[in-house]
C-alpha cells in the first residue's frame, strides 16, 4: 500500500445520518489492522463536528477481528455538544457484529499554558538511522510475514539497534522516529491527527515481545492489539518525522 491508497481508505463513504463506511486495503488477508480502526473510526467522528474543534483525545476497544474483505459500518452518536468540547462514541460493525467502539473527543483550538518535559533530541538524521522493517526481518525466522513482504506507507527508523539475530532480547527505553512516507497534501488537523492514530499502531506493540527475546513476527508469536488511548496536545503534520520513545 501507498500513500495515495491509505489516503483513499481514509476517505470514507456516507452511509446514512452520521454513518460512514470504510474499506481495508487491497490484498490484506489477515484481520483489520487496528491503527485502521482508530483512523477510519476517528474520521467518521470528525465528520459530524464543527471544523474548528480539532481532535483531542480517543479511547478505544478492539472487540472482535475484523475481516479485511469486508467493508465496516461506522456508527456516530453525538454523545455531547459542549461550548468548548464535542463528544462523539463510534461503534464500527460488519454484517452486524460490532467490532470496535471508541469514545473520541475534539476540542476548540485555544490558547493556555504550556509545558514540556526536557527531551534529549540527539544530533541525528533519522533518514541516516536503521529502516526498523529491514532490522526486524534480520532478526527474525519468519521472513515471509506480509509486514515484510507488503509495502507500507509508514517509515519507522530506530535509534541504537545493535546488529539483528534471531532470539535478541532489547530491554530498556526505545526510541524510534516514525513518519507516513510521501508529501500528504493539505493541513487538514483531523487528517493528519487520523495519520498519526494510523502510525501509532505501527511501534506501540513492538516491545513487548522483544524484552523476551522475540519479534511478534516470529513463528508461534503474534501480538494483537485489545485497547488503545491517545491524546492529542497539539496540531502535528503526520508526514514529518516525530519521536516516540
């Protein structure tokens, strides 16, 4: 998949008075990736709020796998309209079996006060670090896993990587730039905040394995995602690299 592709899964079809529906990929064959879940899920929410309320936090549930060659059903109810915040609950559904819920809130854009905790940023090129994909293949004994074999329009690239074999055990703090590949056009808030719950689904998992010594592409390993929370402080363009540690 491309960009222009992931661009037209995000475009969602209207299917109703606050309803939508989305489709997978073409050529995905295992379940629905859950950062689509998110993406598409926040989307359909953004759709039935003012333009100026931008996405503030989601809170999600993965119920059941999704079948990727099906399209899924978004549900929005309006839960509630405040001054400052609207409040939006989406049930996502195929051939009548819900899939996923997600509560989702949006905010007006206005200014307060700010902090930032000190972040150690490093003098570096993340285009100069290891592609994380090419790290992972190295290292594991299932290269025919499709997260090897089907292009992906997200770049993730690690700082710190000691050379792959399989059986590696990485504990400790991890840092990995991650961005969507390619130019995405626009400035679009709910876009680009669809963008990044897409891309966090990509690098949140990861570790969990590797502390013990696999990667979740292994063979007799696997990794599935059951719930999801993320905030958004502020406006970021999706398509730049952004470190997650």
């Amino acid at each position: 998949m491309d960009l222009a592709e992931l661009l037209d899964v995000l475009t969602l079809r209207p299917a109703g008075a606050a309803v939508f529906e989305g489709r997978s990929p073409a050529g995905r064959t295992r379940s629905v990736f859950g950062g689509q879940f998110l993406a598409q899920a926040l989307v359909a929410a953004g759709r039935t709020v003012a333009p100026d309320r931008r996405p503030h936090s989601l809170h999600a549930y993965f119920l059941r796998g999704g079948d990727p060659m099906l399209p899924i059903r978004y549900e929005v109810d309006q839960t509630r309209e405040g001054r400052g915040f609207s409040h939006r609950e989406v049930r996502a559904s195929q051939q009548g079996r819900e899939t996923f819920r997600m509560m989702t809130s949006f905010q007006v854009a206005q200014p307060g006060p700010e902090y930032n905790e000190p972040v150690e940023m490093n003098e570096v090129d993340p285009e100069t670090l290891p592609d994380y994909n090419g790290w992972g293949l190295a290292g594991t004994d299932n290269a025919n896993h499709d997260v090897y074999t089907v292009p992906s329009p997200v770049e993730l690239r690690h700082e710190g990587l000691e050379e792959p074999h399989f059986g590696q055990v990485v504990q400790g703090p991890q840092r990995i730039w991650a961005r969507i590949s390619g130019q995405v056009p626009g400035e679009d808030p709910l876009l680009h905040a669809a963008l990044l719950a897409w891309l966090s689904d990509k690098t949140a998992a990861d570790f969990a394995p590797l502390a013990h010594g696999h990667r979740w592409t292994d063979r007799g390993t696997d990794s599935l995602s059951l719930d999801h929370a993320m905030w958004f402080l502020r406006p970021v363009r999706a398509d730049r690299w952004l470190l997650y540690r």
